[in-house]
C-alpha cells in the first residue's frame, strides 16, 4: 500500500498483548470494523512474560479485600472455558494447554496447611485434596506432612495464545512504531508512515505503552494508570515439569508460583509469586540466592545445586488505584470516542474485552464501517527462556 493508503474502521486498537487482541475479537464478533496497531511482535511485553495460569481466584480467596478480586476471576473462567472448547466469542482450540490444572502445596507446619485449607475451602467448587497414593510426579514420595491441592486452573502457552487469538477474527494487524493519533471532525486520524486510519473510535490496549499515547492525545496517565515490578526467575535443568503455587502462610501471595517448558532438552522452571515482587528491590546476586533459598524451603526433596538461574525484569502496567494496590478486575478509563484499557491479569482478558464492548456501544452505538480483509498474522514474541538477554548462572 502506498502512503496515501486509507483505511476506514469503527475502533483503532493500539496494542497487541492479550488486552487489545482478546478486544479486537469481542468487537469484531459484535460487527465493529477494528484496525490493531502494534509496534511490536504480537504478545510482547506483558504477555508472553505471563506465567500462562488461568487463574480460579484461589490464591486471593484468603483475602478479605481480594475477595471481589477472586469474584472476577471466577467469572472469567467460564468465558476461558467456552474458548477453549471452540465457544463463544473466540476460538482457541489452537491453544496450547500445557497443564489442566495447577497444585496448591504447602510447607510443614500447622499455619501453612490452614491457610491452604482455609482457601480450598473458599473455592471448593476448584479444589480437591489431593492425597498420597495419587499424588502426581512433582510430589511423589513427599511427606504426608506437606498438603497438596489440585485447582481446576489450566495453564496455556502465551505464544500460541496470541497465535490463537490472532487469527480469531478478520480485520488488519498493522506494525507500525510511529502511530500519530489526532482527532479529525468527529472521529480520529490515525497515521502510520504507510497507512492513515479514519477512525470513529480510539482504545489504547498497550500494557505501559499506554503511559505515552495517553501523552500523545494530551492526557495525564499519571491519575489513570501504575506499574508493579516483578523479577521474573527462570530456572534450567529441573527434574521435573511442574504447575502451582507454594503457600505463604497466612497470606494472598504465594511464596513461589511455577510453571514449566522445555527448550533444548532440559525442562524449564519459570517462576513468579512473591519472590517475584520482593526480588525488584535486590542486587541481582542478591535476588538469585534468595530465589534458590525459596527453592530450597519450598521444594525441599529436590536438589537443586545442578540448576542454572536467569533473571529479567518485567513492569506490570494498570489501572491505578488509590492505595497503589492491585485493581480487583480490569480497569477502562473513557473519554468518550477514546478509552485506554488495562486488563490486570491475563486471566481477566475476555472481562476487558467486555469493558471495551459496552465502551464502544455507548460511544458509537451501531456498527458502520467494515474494514478490508484479514492482513497476515504478524510475528509472535518468543517466549522468556528464549530471550537473548539472559545470563544463566
């Protein structure tokens, strides 16, 4: 297409993570004409940085003030559910499930085994007690002393994720680094070096790319949005493929959140939770035998002198709050025929996109321009272990 090339659509979505794809789907299926913009491979950033976990609201259900929290996760499971299963407003029978659930496990000790009952208890319709002779390979021979819990949480891989929900619905993708946004009459100008956009409507799905275009249409992102650092731990070599979550006792967070791939033969550990949180505040030396001590404390029947650490860091962008916690559910600021969107979890993705659609309805009330044809799916970010940054130690 040459530079004078115009595209007319109902919605212009600047972002391609989990947010502004699972929103491009929604408002397609709905009959809006969406153009995407990315500057980046699809899914990168926050997304392929996930841990993958469809979260049942386990986790926060100890919380009293993450009980509403638990609430919106419980209900978003059931549009994950009706996607997977080809359903509903996606179909992502593409992709790929590496594990059916995760397991909830605790430390020896009375507080760690209450506070996982506690929250078993709270999501009974999840959970089950999981007991010695059915134990599966991650905890087989453990003590009977260390409770385990199996949670109905699937964990996806974020790449063929983003695949799946790439190709969920027609309408371009366009990668462009230099997307102007400019109001025009009634509606928006979006101009790229090769496309200029007509827009009736604006959704910023960018993660913390929102900061800058929130600057770029001349609004403060400060009151609207926040970033949590997390260091995220990758840890090679492991003996075994593992899915879930150490109990911290008496607490919402877990000690250690883990999942598994494999690359180049060896299995993966890819690990978040609270050592995550508390690891952005270390020296990186610092952070990585404190990750290895929650390993040790955590896991304490597997060895893990053999395996090899790597670390990056990673910000979590959304809506902000007044206390500088994490928002219960995804948060839309609007300004009429434009609102930026931050979906809080990747599990909280289809409750996003359901903000987005009531947005748009309200903005432009019917559908009335269609764009051309599907353009090419764009490249997917690699997932962490692949980066090129990472120094193993």
């Amino acid at each position: 297409m040459s530079v004078a090339s115009v595209i007319r659509a109902d919605c212009v979505i600047l972002g391609g993570g989990i947010a502004g794809l699972w929103a491009r789907a929604a408002l397609t299926a709905a009959g809006f004409g969406v153009v995407l913009i990315t500057d980046q491979p699809l899914g990168a950033g926050q997304t392929v940085a996930s841990q993958g976990i469809l979260h049942r609201g386990l986790k926060y259900a100890l919380s009293r003030e993450a009980a509403s929290a638990a609430d919106a996760l419980e209900s978003a499971h059931r549009a994950w559910a009706d996607a997977l299963a080809g359903r509903g407003v996606v179909d992502l029978r593409a992709a790929r499930v590496l594990s059916p659930c995760t397991y909830l496990w605790t430390r020896p000790g009375a507080l760690s085994t209450l506070t996982a009952a506690a929250g078993a208890l709270a999501m009974k319709s999840a959970v089950s007690r999981v007991e010695a002779p059915h134990r599966p390979e991650a905890f087989a021979g453990v003590p009977d002393r260390i409770g385990l819990w199996r949670v109905d949480e699937p964990c996806l891989d974020a790449a063929s994720l983003v695949s799946a929900l790439a190709a969920a619905h027609a309408g371009p993708v366009l990668v462009s680094a230099d997307a102007a946004v400019a109001r025009n009459g009634d509606g928006w100008a979006v101009s790229t070096p090769d496309y200029l956009i007509e827009a009736r409507a604006v959704l910023f799905a960018a993660g913390a790319g929102n900061e800058s275009l929130l600057r770029r249409v001349g609004l403060d992102p400060a009151p609207l949005t926040q970033r949590r650092p997390l260091r995220m731990t990758l840890a090679r070599g492991a003996p075994f493929h593992l899915f879930g979550h150490c109990v911290k006792e008496l607490s919402d967070k877990p000690r250690l959140t883990i999942t598994s791939a494999e690359a180049a033969g060896d299995v993966i550990w890819y690990i978040g939770g609270d050592a995550a949180e508390r690891g952005t505040g270390l020296a990186p030396e610092a952070h990585l035998r404190s990750v290895r001590d929650e390993l040790a404390a955590c896991l304490p029947w597997v060895r893990g002198e053999s395996l090899r650490l790597a670390w990056f860091d990673i910000d979590r962008a959304e809506g902000r709050t007044t206390d500088g916690k994490r928002p219960d559910g995804p948060v839309l600021h609007a300004f009429e025929s434009l609102a930026a969107l931050w979906p809080t979890k990747l599990a909280l993705a289809p409750a996003a996109a359901d903000l987005a659609l009531e947005w748009i309805r309200r903005a432009l009330g019917a559908a009335r321009d269609i764009p051309p044809a599907a353009s090419a799916i764009r490249p997917i970010a690699p997932p962490p272990w692949e980066r090129s940054d990472l120094t193993w130690s």
